[in-house]
C-alpha cells in the first residue's frame, strides 16, 4: 500500500513541474503576451511589467492546478485511503 501512496505523490510531483514549465510556455506563445513583450507594431503596447504581475500568477497555477485535480481525482476515486490490512 505504501508503495502505490508512493507513485502517486510522485506523480503529483511530476504533474506540478510539466504544469510550472508548461504554462509559462503557453503564456509566451499567446498573441497578448508576444505584443506586451515588443512584439507590437514599433514596440506599441510594449509593457514588462507583465513580466512581473502575470508571470508568477501562471506559474503558480500551472503547479497548481495539475496537483488539484490529481488530488481531487485520487479522493473521488478512493485509492488515497489507507485501509488496514
């Protein structure tokens, strides 16, 4: 039983880093984000501070999210329970 507790918060663990990488990349691919970071006509609508109010948010949701529903998915389903042997 220990062993399959185990795999799971190793799991979790591994879904919370592909969501930290993962999300930042998808968050720099967007057309918005492209344009505040210069990627606008003569720099227009050029704004870094995005880099410093948006960018820990989608990190921390990205990290998030994934050990949420990882978390909600093992209770629905009950296999986080320790039963005595």
């Amino acid at each position: 039983m220990k062993r399959r507790a185990d795999g799971v918060t190793c799991g979790g663990c591994a879904l919370s880093v592909a969501g930290a990488i993962g999300a930042p990349s998808l968050w720099l691919s967007l057309p918005r984000t492209r344009r505040h970071l210069g990627g606008g006509f003569e720099n227009e609508g050029m704004d870094w501070t995005v880099l410093l109010t948006e960018l820990p948010f989608v990190v921390l949701g990205g990290a998030l999210l994934p050990l949420l529903a990882l978390t909600l998915l093992v209770r629905l389903t009950g296999r986080g329970r320790h039963r005595p042997d």
